[in-house]
C-alpha cells in the first residue's frame, strides 16, 4: 500500500502529492523576506496533514478534535494497492459513511476492506484490527512518541504487544491464548467478588468462612424446627381475637357517639340561657328620656309583641328541654353496651392472655423459611465458587502448559531474535557513529497478566529525549523493514521524532530511511521544519554527500509557511 495523494474539496487546500519509492518531505518553511526572522515554523499543517490520512483511513469522528471545526470540508485519500489505485473520501459532517471508489460504504466497511488487502490473515486473529495494525505506519502526536510500544492514544500493554509481535513475524497464537486466558481467570475473579458482596450472603455469614456459616445456619434450622413440632395453637383463638378487634372498634364508635350527644346537650344549654332583655317598659323609658311622648295606643302594641316573642321563646325552651332529656337516654344506653362491650374485652383478653399466639408461630414459619432460602442461597453460592476454583485451576494450568510451550518457542526462535538485534544495533550504532550499547531480546512473561513476551529494547541512557526517539525511530524501521504479514509500504513521521536530536543523527536516520526505501521500494513521509531541514542537508554537505542532499532537496513534496493562512495546509485560518 502507497499512499498517492490526499486532497480536499475546498480550493484554498494545498494537495499533498507523494512519490511512492523514496522519501517524502513535508516542509515547514519560510518566505524569503523571514528569513531573518527568529520564530520557529508550527501550526502551518504539517502535523494536521497525518491526523487527515489517519481521519480517511477511518479513525472514529471524534479521534481528532480539531477536524470538529471543519465544517462542509470532504478530504479524499488516494493510494495504491498491489498496483490498483483505490481512493477514499470521507466528510467530516459524516459519522457514519464514507466513499470507497466512488460507492458509499459504512466506516466498518471500508476498514474489512483495508484490513484484508493490506493485513494477512487477520479476520480469525482476536484483538488484531487494521486501526491497530496500519497505526504502527502512522503514528499520531503526541501520543504515539512517548514509547516505541504504544503508537496510540490507550493502547494497553497486551494489545501493544499484539501488534507489534504480529508485525514482526512472530507466533501470535500463544499471545493470543494468554490474553483470553487471563481474561477468562478476569471474570472467575470478577464473579466471585460479585457473590462475595451480596448483601444477604454477607449478613448471614457471622465468620469469614463461607462453609463454617453454612454449617451453623443448618444447626440453627434444625434447633428451629424441633421448636416447632411441639408448638400448638389454642382453639378459637384467632376467632378470640378477632371478637375482640371488633368489640375494640365498636366501643371506640360508641365512645365518638357519646363525645357528639354530649357536644348537642352543651349546645342546648346555651341555647337555654337565652332571655328576652329590652321589654316594652324598657323601650316606653328610653323614649320618655328622650322626651318623646309614645301614645298610649302604640305602647299596647309594643306589649302585646314583647309577650309574643316571651311565649315563642318558652316554647322553643320546651322543645330544647325535651330534646335534652332524649340525649341524655341515649348516652345512659350507650354507657350501658359500653360497659357491656368491656367485659366481653376483659373476658376475651383474660382467655387468651396465657394462650400462644398464632403470630408467634407464624413468625418463626417466617423466620424457618428465611433460614432456609438463605441457606440455600449460601449452598448455592458455595456449589458456583466450587465451580468457579475449579475452572480457575484448569485455565490456571492451561497457562502453565503455555508456559513452557512459550519458552520452547523462544528457544526456537533464537537465530531470528539474533537477526533482530543485529538489524537494530546496526541502526542504533549507524545513527550515533559508534559504538553503542543497545538491542533486543524477547522473553517468557509467566506473570499474572495478559502478556505472553516481553520485547526489550534497549539503548545506552534511553532516557533522555533524543535517544528515546531513536529508539522509536529504529524499531519503526525494524517492523517497517521486516514486513511481516502485510503489504503496507509506507511509514510517515512527524517532524516531532527529530525533536531534541542532534542533526548529525537526524541526517544518518534519514539515510537509512533512503536505505530502505530503495531496497524495497518503500515509501518514506516525514515532516520536518525548515531548521531542522536545513541542518541536515548542512550536515549531508559537510560529509561531503552532496548526492544525498540533492535526494532530499528534490523530496520536498510540499511546502508550507507561516506568513499568513492561504500558505498553510488547508489555506484558511480556523478558529
């Protein structure tokens, strides 16, 4: 696979267009009239170039945020492979779909379709993709150049080791078995911390010892049990106690009946005191006071109305006392069944009151068959952690027995581990101009985890920047060059590897790219800025290898510069 052009639909886009043998650069560059300026060249679109190839290769939508922003903007990608071209075009407004030659394919499919023309055998191997395969000739920033493992934004140890065993030839089988091993073993584990923190199992343990519980519980079933065969149940007693519930609730109305009679009587009382208080004498003096004369004929008329309302008023008083003493018999009779309905009560209680109760019995029936559902949950807990300790112990020797077989394939394997180390010490030592200590060695891991080999790479004072992108760099080149199990023949960089690396080492990094670039017509991107780029080819003139410095004048596939938005990559500034 070659990748030939990535391209836009916007006019403002500057396409980038690649040679498939040799090395192609991607330059960050200044205009003339800048030069003597002392500002780096970043931002231009270098960088964002390999997240578009990545985009179009079909990472998830979201894998970089930056294309968010892009709004209407198609990007198409058109490459090689075994001599036909093929070409993708994805939009960004797209989660879904994307074209593959021309016919609107799911992401899922588009990627089945990368997977087998460039992975061999890959569609019966777990946890090998093509995502995870073609980001090996593709690492993103900044992630994929913190550790030559990982390539990768969360990219675990297992599935690093994966990939990369797979891309250097070696038996994936046994790495694969370990993985799904562990994973089963995960689960047992998972399992049983579940059963363990079940809240009934945990109240009905008093121990810590699941089999000591369930012996005690079975004790305390049978200690209830022999309770219950001598308990008896009094005759008549529910309907005892049902007589008295109903004797309760018809005393509490009669009680409520006397409260509303005797609120009447109060009312009747009050009622009673009323008095007639302004006569017609009353009325004759409050006049005289006032010195108006009542003829005599209107003051017999008021008398004769003051003794209508009187005889009115004795009347109404009549029927008021009359209704009184009705509701003073009525709460005599209901004082009587009050007293009557207490003795029932009192007789009923005084029966049963040395009598067990039915809700006794019926609370340890309660009590027996919680004992007993809980037991049988705790056997039932018991009898999958039985199962469970066995599975363990069985996939447990199945790792033991990978153990051994690993260990054998390791041996088996030396000479080609040999050529391995071989290849990256010459790199290592090629690039730095001496000799140096490094190499690689794979080994058993029959630890508890996920990882069947361990591959150590390794370079005098790896930890500092420059040596640490070395290493990167010389393993890349390792798998890039192997070319095991794929028909992937590009590798693009960003400019990042070069970072704090002198360039002395950056010019011999490029010259084995070149090396291996025209051994097996690869095809080598790399972006670099202009500073970097010119060391290099400064270096190139100092050794006297002006042949070289030419090849790389002469890779510049395209330029960019800083000067303003219509020179960078997508030729519009985006906010």
């Amino acid at each position: 696979m070659y990748l030939k052009k990535l391209s836009a639909n916007k006019e403002s886009f500057h396409d980038l267009i690649l040679s498939s043998n040799g090395i192609n650069i991607i330059l960050g560059s200044r205009s003339v009239e800048d030069k003597k300026k002392n500002d780096t060249v970043n931002g231009v679109g270098k960088t964002l170039s390999i997240k578009l190839i990545d985009y179009c290769l079909g990472c998830r939508s979201d894998a970089h945020k930056e294309l968010k922003k892009l709004t209407g903007w198609e990007f198409c990608l058109t490459f090689d492979i075994d001599g036909k071209e093929h070409e993708i075009l994805r939009s960004v407004d797209d989660e879904k779909f994307m074209f593959l030659d021309s016919k609107k394919k799911t992401i899922g499919q588009v990627k089945d379709f990368l997977e087998a023309e460039c992975f061999h055998c890959v569609e019966d191997l777990s946890n090998i993709s093509f995502r995870g395969l073609i980001s090996r000739y593709l690492r993103i920033p900044k992630e994929g150049y913190l550790d030559w493992k990982k390539y990768k934004k969360r990219e675990e140890e297992h599935i690093s080791l994966l990939l990369n065993s797979f891309l250097l030839g070696l038996d994936v089988s046994l790495i694969i078995s370990k993985i799904k091993i562990k994973e089963e073993i995960n689960k047992i584990e998972n399992s049983r911390k579940l059963l363990k923190n079940d809240t009934e199992i945990k109240n009905a343990m008093t121990g810590s010892d699941l089999r000591i519980s369930i012996g005690n519980l079975e004790k305390e079933i049978r200690d209830l049990e022999a309770r219950m065969e001598g308990f008896q149940i009094s005759e008549g007693y529910n309907e005892i106690k049902a007589d008295i519930e109903k004797c309760t609730r018809d005393k509490n109305d009669l009680i409520n009946q006397i409260a509303k009679y005797e609120n009447i009587i109060k009312s009747i009382n009050k009622n009673l005191e009323l008095k007639v208080d302004v006569t017609a004498e009353k009325v004759k003096n409050l006049y005289e006071e006032a010195n108006v004369i009542f003829p005599e004929n209107m003051l017999k008329s008021m008398q004769e109305i003051c003794d209508f309302h009187e005889k009115l008023l004795d009347g109404r008083k009549a029927r008021l006392i009359k209704d009184k003493k009705q509701y003073q018999s009525e709460i005599r009779k209901i004082k009587k069944n009050l007293a009557r309905l207490d003795q029932i009560i009192n007789n009923d209680m005084e029966f049963i009151k040395d009598k067990v109760s039915t809700t006794e019995y019926e609370r340890l029936q309660s009590r027996l068959t919680e004992l007993k559902v809980t037991l049988a949950k705790m056997q039932q807990y018991d009898t999958v952690i039985k199962q469970l300790e066995i599975k363990k112990a069985n996939y447990q020797a199945d790792l033991a027995k990978d153990n051994i077989e690993a260990i054998a394939y390791i041996n088996a394997i030396e000479e080609y581990k040999k050529g391995l180390d071989n290849q990256f010490s010459q790199f290592v030592d090629y690039i730095y101009g001496e000799r140096k200590y490094s190499g690689i060695d794979i080994v058993n891991n029959p630890g508890d985890n996920k990882q069947r080999f361990d591959i150590n790479v390794e370079i005098q004072d790896d930890g500092s920047g420059g040596i640490g992108n070395v290493k990167i760099f010389c393993m890349d080149m390792l798998i890039w060059d192997k070319g095991k199990n794929n028909k992937v023949q590009f590798l693009y960089h960003d400019g990042s590897l070069f970072a704090e690396t002198d360039p002395r080492q950056c010019y011999r990094m490029l010259k084995i790219a070149n090396d291996i670039c025209e051994k097996g017509e690869k095809q080598y991107i790399i972006n670099l800025n202009y500073d970097m780029f010119d060391n290099i080819i400064s270096v190139a003139k100092e050794l006297d290898d002006e042949a070289f410095a030419n090849t790389l004048n002469n890779s510049i596939r395209l330029k960019l510069y800083d000067r303003s938005p219509e020179d960078k990559l997508l030729g519009i500034q985006i906010k």
